[in-house]
C-alpha cells in the first residue's frame, strides 16, 4: 500500500543561521541533506553565498500539512523571536535539552506539573512590589515568557534580575503565534503569559492561548496577582456579591446607552474599563440612561494618584471636569456602576448625600406599551412628537422607526385590539 506523502510525518521543519547574522527557515524529508545543501551552496536562493549555516531549530515527524503551518509561523517570527526560539528548541527533537531549560520544573509552590505547562502570571499594575515570590519564581525558571508587550515585560524582569527569553504574543500575530506556542507546549515546554498589566486572559488576547491550550487538553496553572477589576470593586463601596465584570465599555454612545438601559432592573454591582478620553462621555450615557444610580471611578489603581471618585454620574462628571479642566483626563480608569435599589446605606448615595429618587427607569423588557408611555412622559415635558419618539430612542438604544412601530402596536391594543398599521403616505399625522 502506498503511504501518502501528504498525511506521512516525515517532515522537519528548521531554522538555520547564516553566516551574515541572518535567518532562514525551511521544509524537508531529510534534515541532514538539506543541511549539506546550504552548507555547499546548493540550497535554496537565499542561502546561497551566505555560507556556512548553523542550524538553531527543528522539528521533525510533521505531516507536509502541519510543517508547512510552522514554517509560516516561523517566516512570521522577528529576528529576536528567532534567537529566542534557538534557545527554547533543542536541535534534535530527540535530544536532551541543555542545561538550565530541561529538567528543572518551576517552582510554583502547589506541586505542579512537570509536563508542558501554561502558567498564567499576573504582573502588577502599577506598584512594582505587588509581583509576588511565586511568580518571581515561575518567571525565573520557565522555558521562556509569552508577553503583550515584550519591551514593557523586559523592564519588569531586569527590574527583578531576570532573563528569559521572550516571545510577544498580541492581537495583530496571534493567529501565527498561537500554534507555535501550542506546538512547544505539546512537547513538554514550560511557558509563562503575561499581560501588560494584571492577570493574563482579562480584556486582553491571552484569552484566545489559554482557550487553546485547554482544547489540546494541555495543562493551564494560574499564579494570582493583581487585578484592576477586583481592586477596584473591593475598595468602591458597593456590593461586590452579586457582580458581573463586562470588559471595555463601548465607543458608540448610542451603543453605550444601551448596555447601560440593560442595567435599569439589574441587581448586580457591574465592573467596566474605560479608556479615560471616553470618561466624560461615558459618564453622560450613564446620567441618562440610568439617572441617579451610584457610580464610582477609581484612576491610576496602586499608583503615586490613585484616586476613587464616587457618587451619581452626574456628581463624579462634575468632580472630573473640575480636576482636569482641559478636558485631558489622565490614569487608567475603571467604572464601577452600582446595581438596582443600591443606595449607600440608609437612602443615601456614596457621595453622602441623598441620591433621591433615579430618573424614569425603562424596564428591561422595552414593551411596546412601556415605549408608549415613555414617549407621552417626554411630551408631558414640551416635547413634540417626532421629538418625543427621538429622545425615546436615543435613551433606549432603539432606532426612530421601531420606537414609531412600538408606539402604533401600543395605541391599536389600547383602541381594543386593533391591529396596526404602519403609517401610509399621505396620512397627515403620525402617532
């Protein structure tokens, strides 16, 4: 029977060397002829005068399929990431690692595994002593660091004498770099993620590494730090049972709004981040659509300014405005929005004083007779229809023309079970 070459797993991937300080990756069924080639002068183009090579990385038993996706990952990898994968990869799949690499689990103070392990470690988020000895640990002993920002994460490990290789892993080449992880993992490396700030994984592209290590059923180890998001709740004075936590707010103010109407019959404390440019805006959405609800910003969490600002929206905006009155709001921020019947203790808010009574709160279904009756509240206001119907939408996150369709639906029930009709040309008014 023939074998098809194509599903056969005798294929190396490689990465050689050259003499000029440059690399060059490449495929092949036999390694050691192919080095003979680049070595002669007879291998690919780009090798050719650039003589002898070295090989720094391979990896063999690969279907043509599977090498040729770690080629591309490889191609994609800078010319650091390149070094750095010479001193991660053993030459010979089937060789003993050198010292320092192999052999030496890391310490991670639960017994962990000594097979291919992803560690998560989070790193502080401002103050430098908030990095714990466990994590100081793994770092110092893993294969290599998987970091946002490899130059921000170099800081924080010469900080702490630490030198690792490092391998930066974001938004715009996870999709190349995932499968070169994944594949070190499989084949027992022990890897340390980090993010900017913080534990990996949260509101950052860690999350998408850790969902596929779990689908290879490969080992996951968390190793706590700090945490924006928890730091913040803790010391915000709200409720932290129940909580959500719900990532970045929005940019769209009309999408803004709508998150935020969701909130109206929500008992839970909910836990944003917000790039602080956006603060104002976002505190305006949250005036309108949620009214007098408590709120609070904390800045610049574990920093020489952190700061809590807490009370309505509409408080906390005008303390931001008078603290920074060009507009230029500095420090990274989270929002932390009280959940439905807070008070603060007694009918008060977290500003001290009484919240009083929130604005019209639109229940969380949007019936068309709720709809209805907010439009009619906003013309008891002086508002005209079209008006009415827009404030209407604006504040419910709806377009003109449902809250229109929700308003006929309301008045044909209200006539006795009329149905509806939308509005026809050269009907004279409108609802």
């Amino acid at each position: 029977m023939t074998t098809n070459p194509e599903r056969s797993g005798d294929y190396h991937i490689y990465l050689v060397r050259c003499a000029d300080g440059t690399y060059y990756t490449g495929m092949t069924r036999d390694l050691d002829r192919r080095l003979g080639e680049h070595n002669r002068g007879e291998g690919a183009r780009y090798t050719r005068g650039r003589a002898p090579v070295e090989l720094v990385a391979s990896r063999g038993g690969l279907s043509r399929s599977a090498a040729a996706r770690l080629e591309r990952a490889w191609k994609a990898l800078s010319k650091e990431e390149k070094a750095a994968l010479g001193e991660t990869h053993s030459s010979d799949p089937d060789r003993p690692q050198t010292a320092g690499t192999a052999g030496t689990k890391p310490d991670d103070g639960a017994g962990g595994p000594a097979a291919g392990c992803l560690y998560l470690c989070g790193t502080p988020i401002g103050n430098l002593d908030d990095l714990t000895r466990r994590v100081l640990q793994v770092l110092a002993s893993v294969d290599y660091v998987v970091a946002e920002d490899t130059r921000r994460t170099r800081a924080l490990l010469s900080h702490e004498g630490i030198s690792r290789p490092m391998v930066s892993y974001h938004e715009h080449n996870k999709r190349t770099r995932g499968p070169v992880i994944i594949d070190d993992l499989k084949r027992g490396k022990k890897v340390a993620l980090v993010t900017d700030a913080g534990m990996p994984g949260i509101s950052d592209p860690g999350e998408d590494l850790v969902r596929e290590a779990v689908a290879e059923g490969l080992e996951v180890v968390p190793i706590p730090g700090p945490s924006a998001m928890l730091a913040a709740l803790v010391a915000s004075g709200l409720p932290a049972t129940p909580f959500t936590f719900s990532g970045f707010v929005p940019r769209n103010s009309r999408e803004r709004r709508a998150v935020f109407v969701r909130l109206v019959d929500s008992p839970w404390t909910t836990v944003y981040y917000e790039a602080p440019y956006r603060l104002a805006a976002t505190l305006r959405d949250v005036q309108a659509s949620l009214g007098s609800r408590p709120v609070v910003v904390a800045r610049e969490l574990t920093k020489r300014y952190e700061s809590f600002h807490r009370g309505t929206a509409a408080e906390v905006l005008a303390e931001i405005e008078r603290l920074f009155p060009s507009g230029e709001i500095k420090g990274e921020v989270c929002l932390i929005v009280a959940g439905s019947g807070f008070g603060g203790g007694e009918g008060k808010g977290l500003s001290g004083k009484g919240a009083g009574p929130e604005t019209t709160r639109e229940p969380a279904d949007l019936s068309a007779p709720t709809i209805w009756r907010l439009v009619k509240e906003e013309e008891a206001r002086g508002a005209d229809r079209k008006e009415a119907r827009k404030n209407v939408a604006v504040r419910l996150g709806l377009s003109r023309r449902q809250v229109y369709q929700a308003v006929l639906e309301a008045k044909g029930a209200a006539a006795g079970g009329e149905s509806a009709r939308p509005r026809q040309k050269g009907d004279k008014n409108g609802p």
